[in-house]
C-alpha cells in the first residue's frame, strides 16, 4: 500500500473528512480490483492538526474562488491521475512528464 502513488491523495481527502467532521480517527480502507485483496489504515489528527488542516481547505477554496471570479485556470496542482490523462501533454499549457 505504502507504494501506491494515490496514497498521499487519498489520505488528505481522509484528514479533509475528519477535519470538517471533527473526528478523531479516520479509516482509508485500499482494496485491489479484484477485492482479493485490502488493507485499512486508521488515521488520528490533534486538534493543532485539524486547526491546520482546516487552514489548507480554507486556502485552497480561497484561491479556486479567485481564479472563478477572474475566469482563469486555478493553479496547477499535479496528482497521480496526470499520466492517465489524455491532456497531460498540454494540460495548463505545462508539458508534464
């Protein structure tokens, strides 16, 4: 699982839940396509963490916002799915690799 390139994805989207949801504990269960395999990581923030956590969401809807109200691309912000995509080549005008 530690070597799955969506991990660090899936484990803000886990934080961003317990943040909002004042949670202590989180569970990212990983299944394989096949659902032969799983693992269920449990994840636990401090409330110094959810406060930061919380600051990142704020900021980065902030800064989608600006970029609806101005009608430009919000920044680019480069994930796992990028080398899946059919726009990669040209994607923000930005070749990635």
């Amino acid at each position: 699982t530690k070597d799955n390139t969506f991990l660090p994805f899936y484990e803000r989207q886990v934080k961003y839940y317990m943040a909002m949801s004042g949670a202590k504990k989180g569970y990212l269960l990983l299944m394989s396509f096949d659902f032969s395999r799983y693992t269920v990581i449990e994840y636990s923030i401090s409330d110094d963490e959810r406060q930061k956590i919380l600051d990142e969401i704020n900021e980065r809807a902030r800064t989608i916002l600006k970029a609806k109200q101005l009608q430009i691309e919000p920044p680019q912000e480069k994930g796992a799915w990028c080398g899946m995509c059919r726009w990669r080549h040209s994607c923000f005008n930005v070749k990635l690799k």
